[in-house]
C-alpha cells in the first residue's frame, strides 16, 4: 500500500513551454472537442505545513481561432464571459503524493467568478536535476467536471435526441515545474 510523502522544498514555478491546461467535451454525441489555453500560470508551494499548489490561465488564450466561435465561447453568456472573467483559477486546499507516484489534488477552481470544490488525480514526479543543475518535477492530473456546476448551461437538442454538447467536461493539467531558489 502507497503511503504519503513530500519530496519537496521551496517554490516550484510552472514552465509554461513544457506545461499545458486542456478540455475536453462531447460534441453532438459523434466526438470530442478538445481546446487548450496557451497563458497559464502555476505555482507548488512546500513548506512545514505541506504543499500548495495555485494557478490560473487566461480565458483569451484558448485555442479556438474562428472568430464566431471564438467570439461566442470566449465572451458570450453561455460559456466564458471573458470581459467580465478573465481568469480561471485554481488554488489547492490538499495535494496528496503517494510513494508509487499517484498524486490526489483537491481544491477551488473559479470560473466564471462561480467557486466550486473539484478533485484531480493523476501522477506526479520528484524533483530532480536537469542538465543545468536546475531542479525540476511535474504534475499530471485529470478531474471531469460538469460544467453546469460554473453556470455554463448552453445546449441544444439533436434531432434524433440527446445533446449537442456534454455536460461532462474532462480537465487535463501537465505542469512541470522548476525549483526556485
């Protein structure tokens, strides 16, 4: 059985070159949508009390590039409201690390200004050297949400029944992460 540990000192910063914050969601029952928000942000945190881990990416940075749809899923009602809301955040209130490598984060993730307790699993790995001397670890972790949850009710019916969109939306985050000193 895995138990508990905490191989981390200081402040880890996300590098965003190597780091990535997606979604996806059924789409007329046929596929799945997936986009990704290229600004993001990211710190893990370790002290005595243990760790914390807080981000955010910037709703302007998704990647849909038709103007319509952008326009509607950025700023329009039914989704983002990226004028009033331009954040999705993210602070974490557990991050549990297993000796087997599982990791369990638990915390708040604001859209939309709606707050909503959310749970992400996934793997993480310990910090370690790169070529240059400089410590670096990662995070990966997925949680499904239903996007209901933030207000994001949009949907129209198909012919045939059932939904256009999911309600279920899958949260993918990559981070790895560099030791400051």
């Amino acid at each position: 059985m895995a138990t508990a540990v905490h191989p981390f000192e200081g402040t880890y910063e996300v590098d965003p070159n190597h780091s990535s914050f997606q979604f996806a969601v059924r789409h007329l029952d046929l596929s799945t949508f997936r986009a990704s928000f290229a600004d993001i942000a990211a710190r893990l945190s370790a002290d005595d009390d243990g760790l914390v881990l807080e981000g955010h990416a910037r709703v302007e940075s998704i990647s849909i590039v038709d103007p319509d749809f952008r326009e509607h899923v950025v700023r329009g009602t039914d989704f983002f409201e990226a004028d009033e809301h331009p954040l999705i955040t993210f602070r974490s209130t557990s991050v549990v690390l297993e000796d087997d490598g599982r990791a369990t984060v638990s915390g708040d993730l604001v859209i939309r200004g709606v707050s909503r307790p959310v749970t992400a699993a996934g793997s993480y790995a310990a910090p370690a050297e790169d070529p240059f001397g400089v410590p670096r670890a990662a995070l990966e972790l997925r949680a499904t949400v239903d996007r209901r949850n933030w207000d994001m009710d949009w949907q129209l019916a198909l012919p045939g029944g059932g939904d256009a969109l999911g309600w279920d939306v899958e949260l993918t985050v990559h981070l790895e992460l560099v030791g400051k000193p």
